[in-house]
C-alpha cells in the first residue's frame, strides 16, 4: 500500500492509495488519474442531474403526465427514473411482432398486442404518481411494464365498461365543489386495506398543512391518518377532514353519500385530544391532553391526590367521582378501559359495608366543675364523720 500523487483531467492535483501487486500499481494510479477529481466529478453529477431534470419536466409537460408526489429531491429525481422508463418501454413494445404472453397474477396467461402495451404504459403512468414507485424501480424498465401490462388485464376483467360508467356516475355524485373554489383537481378520500383514511392530491402546501393538522401522515404514495379509539369512527374523520379541505376552497370526493353528507351539513363529531385513560401499571387513571394548557393543568391539580406522572395527570380511583364531574366539565371522554374501571370501582365502593357510626361524646367539664365536684364530695365526708362523732 502507498500513496501516488498525480494530476487529474480536471488539472488539479491530488493523490491515491494503491494497493496490490507493485508492478500494477502505477498503472492503477495512471488510469485513476485519467478521471477528474472528485470535487469535480461531484460537482459534474450535480450539474447532469440538474441538466436531465430539466430535461424531463419538459417532456413531462409535452406527454402531459401527472405530477409526481414526494419530496422536492424524491420527485425531482422519479421524473427523470420515470421518462426513461417510458423510453425503455416504448422501445420493448415497438420490437414485438405481434403480441407477447402475459402471465397475470392468477396464473393464467392472456395475450397482448402492441396497442395495448402502449395503452397499459399511459394507464400505469397515471395510476403510479409515487416518486418512490419509480425509483423503487429504476432500471427495471421490464418488471415495470409487467407490473403495468398486468394491472390494465385486471382492471378489464374486473370492472366491465357498463360498471365502470355507474362507478363514474357514482362518482360526480360523491364529489362536492365549494361555492367559490380556490384549488383546481379534486382530493379523493379512501379507506385503504387496513382500515386507514387516506387523502390523495398533488403536492401542495395549503393541503399539506390541512391534513396534517388533522393528524394525516405521509405513506409514500398517500397522507394516511390511522383510526383507532381515540380517533373516533372513520366516517366521522373522513367527514371532518373533507369538511376542512371544502371550507378552503378544495373540491373533495367522498367514499361514500354518508360521508359527503355530514360533511356538508356539519353532522359529525369532532376529534379530540382531552381523554381519561387507564394507567394499568399505576393503576389510576391518566388526564390526557394535546399540547400546553396550564388551565388544565392547574384545574386537574386540583383534584385529590393528582400528580403529574408520564406526561398526564394522574388520579387515584377511588376518586372517581370527582374525576366525573371533571370530565364534563373541561370537555373529556372516557376511554373503553377508563371507563370500564370507573364502573368496577363504583360497584366495589357501592359493595362496602355500611354502619351508622357516631362519634363519643367529645364534651368535657371544665376546671371549675370538676373543683366543685371534688369540694362538694369533701364536704360529704365531713358530713358524714360529724354523725358518726
């Protein structure tokens, strides 16, 4: 191992760790300073990503494909993935003859002409506007034209072209556009396989600030807000949230009438972040709210034997009636367990024995009814011994 020092392409001057047999050394240094210097060659990447960047947001435009979703970096680089993609796809498609054997995913192998690749590509195009779905598949040009060629004979055979016209009637029914909209495009919501509520729009920051507001957080391809108990129902966040993007002047698909119509008529219940949940370790119940509130904080203090505990107030259970009137006071709701718990210690409280106590009779005579007590008693002894003298 030892250092060559040498000047690059790039004129400037640098060195290089050559390991290895000697005789090969100075021809490894030799070719290593064929090259430019690293800075330079850093700064040319740059410069040729910058270059094709710009490249494909034209052809982008020329081919009218939808814009990407992702960060700046991800989506600057996707469209670039994915105009090479297209190319190398394109130039698959023109080689075949007259038609190639799909193997779809059930199994069964169904034939496609060149028609047809072309229209599977412009469909995949503009079901796929993840930045992730195209540098996932970078130089995979083949496995994505599968990917494409597959979806568009699942979508032929699953929906048939009367069903899709009522889907598509169905949607123009499902979607609200505010009086005086201010957004173009429409925000569709879904429910995804896993129960989640997810939202889809292009990029754009006043919808970005909205749906994270209410909690959404980006999947990849969609802003995902998971529901659970302390979310509420899905049709009341899917109301909520369509509700929110119409009042800023964006046109929302809802995924079902029910849905568009709280959402209109301002029928669902709101979320909340002010819950009473049950600490199993500690085992009392835990004051819970979003964000700073010394108001709560000093109301919740209040109640007997509170302490802060785990970022939440913590209250004994046997102080569960306070904690009640708590509750609807400052607007919270019980969770499941919470409220499971409250119930069981009501019932072993209302199971005590029960017995009318009362208190000894704490009255005391004073000293000058005690001397006089004692005077009068002397004075019966003295009585006493004057008949027995």
């Amino acid at each position: 191992m030892a250092w060559y020092y040498g000047t690059y392409s790039c004129g400037h001057e640098g060195r290089v760790n050559i390991i290895g047999p000697t005789k090969d050394r100075q021809w490894k240094a030799d070719r290593h300073f064929e090259h430019m210097c690293p800075e330079c060659y850093e700064k040319w990447q740059e410069e040729e990503r910058d270059r094709k960047s710009r490249e494909a947001a034209e052809k982008s435009k020329e081919m009218e494909l939808p814009e990407l979703a992702g960060t700046e970096k991800q989506v600057k680089w996707a469209m670039t993935l994915r105009i090479s993609a297209i190319e190398s796809m394109l130039w698959m498609i023109d080689r075949v003859k007259d038609s190639v054997m799909i193997e779809c995913e059930d199994g069964s192998r169904k034939q496609m002409d060149k028609e047809e690749l072309a229209e599977a590509v412009d469909c995949g195009c503009m079901a796929h506007t993840d930045a992730r779905f195209w540098i996932d598949r970078r130089s995979e040009a083949h496995k994505t034209l599968i990917i494409f060629a597959r979806e568009y004979l699942k979508k032929e055979e699953e929906i048939p072209k009367d069903v899709m016209e009522e889907m598509i009637d169905e949607d123009i029914r499902l979607a609200v556009a505010p009086e005086n909209p201010v957004k173009p495009g429409i925000v569709r919501l879904s429910v995804s396989d896993s129960g989640s509520l997810e939202a889809r729009y292009v990029k754009d920051d006043d919808f970005i600030g909205i749906v994270k507001e209410k909690g959404f957080r980006w999947n990849g391809s969609a802003w995902e807000k998971a529901i659970d108990e302390f979310t509420g129902a899905i049709d009341d966040r899917a109301a909520e949230i369509g509700n929110a993007l119409l009042a800023n002047g964006f046109t929302v698909m809802f995924y079902s009438e029910w849905t568009r119509q709280m959402a209109i008529s301002v029928g669902f219940e709101e979320e909340t972040g002010r819950w009473i949940k049950w600490n199993a370790k500690r085992q009392m119940f835990a004051i819970c709210w979003d964000g700073y509130n010394d108001t709560l904080y000093q109301a919740a203090r209040k109640l007997p034997g509170a302490a802060w505990r785990d970022g939440c107030m913590m209250v004994p259970a046997e102080f569960y009636r306070e904690l009640d009137d708590f509750a609807e006071t400052m607007g919270f709701r019980y969770s499941k367990r919470a409220r499971m718990e409250e119930k069981r210690k009501a019932e072993e409280t209302n199971g005590y024995r029960k017995a009318d106590v009362r208190e000894p009779d704490r009255k005391k005579p004073t000293d000058e009814e005690r001397l006089r007590k004692v005077l009068e008693s002397s004075r019966a002894i003295i009585e006493d011994l004057k008949d027995e003298a």
